[in-house]
C-alpha cells in the first residue's frame, strides 16, 4: 500500500508541477488587428486632424496641427513635411503609398472608422504614429 500511496504521490506532483510550471512561462501579447473595412478609398477621403502624435513611442507635442487630406482622385495632401505638400496616393491592402520626392514615406493604416483613423509609419529608424479625427466641414446656415 505504501509503493502505491507513493506512487500516487509522485504522479500527482509531477501532474501539478508541470501544469503549474506551464502556466508561468509569460508569453508575447498576440496583437489582433481588425480587418480593414472594404471601402477604405472612400472611408479615407476627407481631412483628418492630427489629436495625438508619437515619436519613438512617446506622445509628442512637435506634430500639433499635422493634418492629412485625401481626395477622391487619389491625391493627398499634408503639412507634416514642415510644408504644405500634395502628391498622388495608392492604397494597397494596409499601405498607403505616396508619389513624393521630397518626403517619401509609406503609411501604414493601423485602424480607421468613420471619425478615427490611426496611421503609423517609420523615418529615419523612428516610428512614428497618428491618432487623426476627421475635420467637420461647418456649412453656413441660411
């Protein structure tokens, strides 16, 4: 009876250790990206307003007044360069491709709705991410 109750012992140890010790490794947060809504070339036209900039993961007061305007015709316009510049767009799957000489750089859509739109891209080796709102257009009351 004793081998028995030993047995048993050491089964269940060896059972509890190891789910326990599996339960302790910490594992990577798995990011769940949403899908991309399927009309994204006319949810994205408009001007969007910049509310949070970040540079190398931390908010940043240096990107106030940023905005970004994409039109129907494929062109988009932005001061983030410093100046105000437009070029042509392309938007492939989450990649917003710009036709620009003086500031090329890809966009990747991280999320957007009808209001929102999280965009994010790398310079230089420095990520940088946008929170943007879409600008209300105010129409004169007559």
């Amino acid at each position: 009876m004793t081998v028995l109750r030993t047995l048993s012992m050491l089964f269940l140890i060896s059972f509890f250790g190891t789910s326990c010790a599996n339960d302790s490794t910490e594992q990577e947060p798995v990011e769940i990206i949403e899908p991309l809504p399927e009309n994204i070339n006319t949810l994205i036209v408009g001007k969007w307003r910049l509310i949070e900039g970040y540079r190398n993961g931390k908010k940043t007061e240096s990107l106030a007044d940023t905005y970004f305007s994409f039109s129907p015709n494929g062109e988009m316009e932005t001061n983030l360069g410093g100046s105000t510049e437009a070029v042509n767009y392309q938007i492939e799957g989450r990649k917003i491709s710009q036709d620009s000489e003086r500031f090329p750089v890809d966009y990747s859509i991280d999320e957007i709705g009808d209001s929102t739109l999280m965009i994010s891209m790398t310079m230089r080796d420095i990520p940088f991410k946008f929170h943007l709102n879409r600008e209300v257009e105010l129409k004169e009351v007559q």
